[in-house]
C-alpha cells in the first residue's frame, strides 16, 4: 500500500504459509489490490462490516481477534477468484 503521512499502530500477525502463498497468487492474477498487506487489509475490514452488519452492531475497533479463522480468509480468497 502506498505510504500516506498519517502514522497508524500496527500489529503483527501469524498466518500460515499456504494461505499466505494463495492471497499472494489472488493479488498478481486480478490485480484488485496493489499488495498482499492492502488485501489483507481490506478481507479483515470486510469480515468485520459483515458481523457488525449481522449483530446490529456498529464497527469498532479493537476486536477479539478470535472472530478472525483460517477458512473465512480461504473463503474471501476463494470468492475474489
């Protein structure tokens, strides 16, 4: 993603290789996305949009990071094939 002058706390994360090796092969085929971190990005937005939207809930930031599975992220990829 391009670099912008607003600074933001980040956090780093663990994913498995494969999965990591898939969103990679999403982001060079269709070129939706600039890189791996802005697809990342924008599927973890997504997921929290959708169960906010299903809970009646407004989104927030600082969720249980539990909400987020292997196989929601294998969905997105899937679905943005």
């Amino acid at each position: 993603m391009p670099k912008s002058e607003v600074q933001v706390d980040r956090k780093n994360i663990r994913l498995p290789r494969n999965l990591i090796e898939e969103a990679d092969r999403v982001v060079q085929k269709n070129k939706l996305y600039i890189n791996r971190q802005q697809f990342i990005e924008s599927a973890i937005r997504e997921k929290i949009e959708n169960i906010s939207s299903h809970s009646g809930n407004p989104t927030r930031i600082g969720l249980n990071s539990s909400f987020w599975t292997f196989s929601s992220l294998q969905r997105m990829i899937y679905w943005l094939e």
